[in-house]
C-alpha cells in the first residue's frame, strides 16, 4: 500500500478544478496508491505526468518509501514552465517523499 501526499500548492488548487476533474484526481490517487507505476515519466523515473484531456496532473513518486506527492495539474500550454518550476525545486520537492 502507497501513500499519497499533497502540496500545499496543489491543495489549493485542487480547491479551484471542476467537479470532473476533482473526480478524476480523485481517481488517480486510488491508482498510486495501489501502484505508483502508473502515468508516463517525465525524464527521470521518479517524476511522472497523467493526462486529462489536455491538463495534466504531475507528481513525484518514490518505491522506496512507496510514497507521492502530487504537485501541479495545469494545461498543456504551461507545461513547460510546470516541468521547469518542479525540477528547480526538486530537491525539496523529493525530500517530500523521503
């Protein structure tokens, strides 16, 4: 069994989505709960991205402490600036799930 973990940021912006998407997120953190596996990896194995429509929701994981924490979920005009924002910072992001 996985734990999944919010950020602060994320939770208020979790806060914002519509009802559907609020659902899906939902969903996604059953999935990593059973397996942190799922969604496509984003250059290292340890940070990930799920799509939704064109949103995407990212996240850390760890199979070591079997342990995520989810970061952002933004369209895909800003995923750049997402991917370069959480990789600036990825060392306090990690330590998160250590």
């Amino acid at each position: 069994m996985n734990t999944v973990y919010e950020t602060e940021a994320f939770t208020k912006l979790y806060g914002t989505l519509e009802k559907p998407e609020c659902e899906w997120v939902e969903k996604i953190k059953d999935q990593l709960t059973a397996n942190l596996e799922v969604g496509k990896p984003l250059r290292y194995g340890w940070f990930r991205e799920k799509k939704l429509g064109n949103k995407r929701l990212y996240y850390l994981i760890n199979a070591k402490t079997n342990k995520a924490v989810l970061l952002a979920f933004g369209p895909k005009k800003e995923q750049q600036k997402i991917v370069d924002h959480i990789l600036a910072n990825m060392e306090r992001y990690l330590k998160l799930i250590e």
